[in-house]
C-alpha cells in the first residue's frame, strides 16, 4: 500500500471518516440497545426501593442481593401499597399526589410512574427556586407502616444516591445506597450490606421533633453500632468524603420530607 | 510450545517478568494505586484490560499503514475509548449487573497509559498477531502486579480475601485477632500500594541484576 499518509488532505480525511464511522457505529449500538437499557434501569430502580423496604433475597451476611429481575415486578405491585408524590417548595408542601393523580396531572409527561421520577432534575429545579417533586413510597415491613425516601448526594468522584425507609417517627427502617463511580474497597463499599444495614434503628429526629440527619461519624466507638440514639453511624476506614457525602445527602434530602411526617404525625393523634 | 514460534512466545512471557508493564516500564501505576484496595476489583481490572489491550492491539495493528502519523494519538484515543463504550453499552443492556461492577472502571481503561503505550510502542509497527501476543502479554504482566497488590492490601487492611473474612473476626476479637492482632487501615490507602509497587521492584531487581539501570 503505497498511501502518502503524511500529507494534509489525507490527514483532513482520515479524520473526516475516522469521525463519521465511529460517531454511526456509537450511535447504532446506543439506539439500539437503548431499550434493554431503559428496562434494565427500570427494574433496578424497583429493586432498590424494595431493597430499602427489606425485601431481598438476602442470604447470611454476604454481599447485598437483589429480588430477581423476574420476580420484581409482582414484588413491587404487592408490596409498595401506595406511591405518593410531594410537590414542595422552600420547606412548604404544596400539593400532594396520589400514584394516579400524578400519572394523570401531565407534571411529568402522562403515565409517568412516580418512581421513575429523575431525582437529580428535581434537584436542579429546587437549586432554580421552582418547586420539586419528591416520591415517596408507602408500603409495609412486619406489619408496620414504613416509607421509602429518595435521596441523592455527591461522593468523592461522582454522584451517590440512595433509598430510605423510614417509620412515621422519621426513624430508619432500611437503607440502600449506590454511586456511579466511588473508589472500589473505599467510597464503593457504602454498598455493602454492613454499611447499609448500620442504619437500621437510627433515628433522624430529637425527642422535641427537631431535623438532626445521621452522621456518617469516624471514630465513634461504637463499630458494631449499639447506640440507637447518637445520630451516628459508624465510617468507612479510607472513605471520608463519600462519607461526608452520605451524611449531607441524608440531611438536605430527608429534611424536605419533613413537613410530611410532621403532618402525618399530627393526624394520627 | 509447537503453536507460537519462540519468538512469538516471548512477546507473553517478557512482560510477565522482565519487561513486566508495571514494574520496569512503569506504566499503569495510576490505576494499580486506585483500585488494588480489594483483590476482587483488582481481578476485575486485569481482565479487563486484557480484553481491550488484545482487541485494541489488533485494531491498530491492521490500521496501521493508514494511519496519518500527525494525528496518530487521537486515533488510537478514538480506537480505545470506542471499543470500551461499545462493551459497556452491550453489557448495560444484557448483562446489567456485570456492567454495575464494572462502571467505575470504564474511566480507567480509556486513560490507561499500558494500553496507548502498547499501541504507539507495537501496534503501530508490528502484524495483527503479533500484536495481539503483546497486548496478552502486557495486560498478563499488568495483572499479575495488580492482583500480587491488591492480596497484600486487602490480606493486611482489611483481614479479608475476595470479601471472605480470613483472619478472624476483628470485633468479636476470634482468630488471630484474639492475640492483639489489628488490621493496618494504612493499607487502603494508595500510598501503600506504592510502597508494595516499590518493594516489589527492589526484589525483582536484585534477582535480576541485569534489570538495574545506571
């Protein structure tokens, strides 16, 4: 082959097609693929909300596992009892969607299920001083009432995000967390079941009522985490500011749910 | 070996010790301190960057008379970062919980430096085969170091192996944490895995006195 690879038109061109092949071939592989993926993500996000409502298919105290992918779905109908939508904005709820209401009301586009409510353009919303909407999801855990909270934070590198199950006291029930690219055996193993399960039995307010969140703490001595009561969890050894990121997720994120609880505390008595 | 010339098989074995990626060419060193904190991720890496590096290699390889040399480098980024999206975009879509495992090491192998190396170094001048061997053999060496690391760290930082306790519980005080054994969090840090990157160095070189350089 005797191609003069050095001169300029031939550079232009190479470039030219060089561009034009990857680019088709990039953007045929994404389009076609992009179905599987949209559903992939969408049983993901219903197995983690049933994953924070305790229902896994957990075995001793290994890694986290999931509900299988052909099992989530009757799993989510028969257990997430009701989704419910909060549009709120500066600390204020104001207005609250039923499951249908929320599908019918076009916010989202039509039949949008309130789950699949992309936390992170509501942030930005709420940064833009609109108001956002919050999903919340009523469902039951040993024959209490508990309710999932979306949160989602930053890490060290990359966004983290999360699932809360609370009680009507605002007190955790389960927890779940992932990231998008957290250093492995570091940041990443806030997915491992003994950071998660850490949360269980923490509580987020004070006795007087007051937003406390719960500190992802290093050094707190208490590892095994008997002490129900100190809004502390116990760090992850070399994860400082993915823990860091945790504890500020939980506390912007959880505090907007709020007015919920206390509205929902003072209609039960 | 009656399937690979001698020369062929040495472009496996060489990287695997004397002309390791890591240890002599030192190439790669940013992701062997990121990641080498647990044996698992480590393993993970090492395929792969075996994966990319042998296809990569033979891309280049068969492109390699018609590649403009003035814009090489952005080619080879293209060839790289192309085929690693490709992979993760077929794993999202088919194998969704593999591809969780991998995401984070998406950004790594794009930027590794092993694997421009190899191109620039071999690929661009060498047959598809040939190319290909190296590519094995250089992700091999690389492996090798990573896993030989991350046993380290995570054996010594941690007290595990693959996720599995070994040396006891560290809060119950079982197993040789009984004797006022403690695991060393120093470990998970990436400092350390410089220091066991160095030590590894100083006994390949004194074993091999040829390796020294002046």
């Amino acid at each position: 082959m005797a191609i003069n690879t050095d001169k300029n038109s031939y550079t232009i061109f190479f470039a030219i097609a060089m561009v034009v092949v990857v680019g088709s071939l990039l953007a045929f592989t994404a389009s076609t693929l992009r179905p599987n993926i949209d559903e992939n993500k969408r049983m993901e996000k219903q197995q983690n909300i049933l994953y924070a409502m305790g229902i896994n298919a957990n075995e001793g105290s290994g890694d986290i596992n999931f509900i299988s992918t052909d099992k989530v779905a009757e799993a989510f109908t028969n257990n997430v009892l009701e989704q419910i939508v909060l549009e709120v904005k500066d600390g204020n709820v104001l207005k609250e969607f039923s499951r249908d209401e929320f599908m019918n009301s076009k916010a989202q586009g039509a039949g949008k299920e309130p789950y699949l409510i992309d936390v992170k353009k509501e942030q930005t919303k709420a940064k833009n001083g609109e108001s956002r909407f919050l999903p919340l999801f009523k469902g039951s855990q040993n024959g209490k009432t508990v309710y999932v909270a979306a949160v989602r934070g930053k890490g060290l590198w990359d966004a983290i995000w999360g699932y809360i199950a609370l009680d009507e006291s605002m007190v955790v029930q389960g927890a779940f967390f992932d990231h998008a690219g957290e250093t492995p055996g570091l940041g990443a193993n806030i997915k491992q079941r003994y950071f998660m399960d850490d949360f269980k039995g923490e509580k987020l307010l004070t006795e007087e009522g007051v937003f406390k969140g719960i500190k992802v703490a290093k050094g707190n001595n208490d590892p095994v985490n008997n002490d129900k009561d100190d809004y502390e969890v116990d760090a992850l050894a070399g994860a400082t500011i993915t823990g860091d990121g945790v504890s500020a997720m939980i506390k912007n994120d959880l505090k907007l749910y709020l007015p919920y609880f206390k509205n929902l505390k003072n209609n039960n008595n | 070996m009656g399937l690979l010339s001698k020369k062929d098989s040495k472009l496996i074995t060489d990287p695997l010790a004397d002309n390791n990626p890591i240890t002599i060419q030192v190439l790669g060193i940013c992701s062997a301190l990121a990641i080498t904190a647990e044996l698992k991720a480590s393993l993970v890496m090492g395929i792969a960057v075996l994966f990319v590096l042998g296809i990569g290699n033979v891309v280049i390889s068969l492109m390699r008379n018609i590649i403009p040399s003035k814009i090489r480098i952005i080619v080879q980024l293209i060839v790289v970062a192309a085929l690693v999206i490709i992979v993760d975009q077929v794993l999202k879509a088919f194998a969704y919980d593999l591809s969780k495992t991998l995401s984070v090491f998406i950004g790594l192998i794009i930027t590794n430096c092993i694997i421009m190396g190899r191109f620039e170094a071999f690929a661009l001048a060498n047959k598809p085969w040939q190319s290909f061997l190296d590519g094995i053999g250089n992700a091999l060496g690389y492996a090798v170091i990573l896993i030989i690391v991350g046993f380290f760290r995570e054996l010594l930082g941690s007290g595990t192996l693959f996720g599995v306790p070994v040396l006891g519980d560290p809060i119950e005080k079982t197993g040789v944490y009984a004797f006022g054994y403690e695991n060393n969090g120093f470990m998970l840090m990436p400092p350390m895995a410089l220091i066991i990157v160095g030590l590894i160095i100083w006994v390949q070189r004194s074993r091999n006195k040829d390796l020294i350089e002046d």
